[in-house]
C-alpha cells in the first residue's frame, strides 16, 4: 500500500482512498459493519480482508505501519491492570449514525 499510494494512477480506488478521507472512513465503518453482520465462515473471511484493507489503507495514510502496530499489542500484552473491556457506547453510537449517514449517501 505504501507504494500503491506513490505510484497509484488517477482515478484508481486505491488513491481515491487516501485523497478522500471522509470516503475511506465511510467504507471502513460499513465493512465493519459487514463483518459483525457476517455468519458463514467464508462471508466472516470476506469481510475481515475488506476490513484489513481499508485498516491498512488508513493506517499508511496516518503515516502508521504495522510495527507500530505491534508495539501497541506487544504494550498492552505486558499490562498488569485491564479494562473490562466493554464497548464504548458513544462509540457506537458514533459508529452507527456514520453508517447511516453512509447509507443516504447511497
């Protein structure tokens, strides 16, 4: 992805991804909606590389790759304390009214 984004051509998906941001947050809320929607074993695989798609595709954008990604996992591996780890309820309740909002962009 960090090469596509160098040498991406005008008008391929890819580069319309990281010029548009409020596009790439737009898909990656709805294929993770997909992915929790998903119940077949091959639509759950599906689902989970669009997801990693458009992760990645942010993350190369934000200037992240994937050792900083596994800093933080390896980090939070060594912590002593944990949350509960409950969902954020403004959290999806944010995530949500972008889906919808995706939705009537349709």
């Amino acid at each position: 992805l960090r090469e596509r984004r160098a040498s991406a051509p005008e008008g391929s998906y890819t580069k319309r991804l990281f010029d548009d941001p409020v596009l790439l947050r737009s898909k990656l809320l709805e294929e993770a909606q997909e992915l929790v929607e998903a119940e077949e074993p091959d639509h759950v695989a599906a689902e989970a590389a669009d997801v990693m798609y458009f992760m990645l595709t942010r993350c190369v954008a934000a200037g992240v790759g994937l050792r900083d990604i596994e800093r933080h996992l390896d980090k939070r591996a060594l912590k002593v304390k944990r949350r509960p780890g409950n969902a954020k309820e403004y959290r999806v309740k944010a995530a949500e009214e972008e889906l919808r909002k995706a939705r009537e962009a349709k």
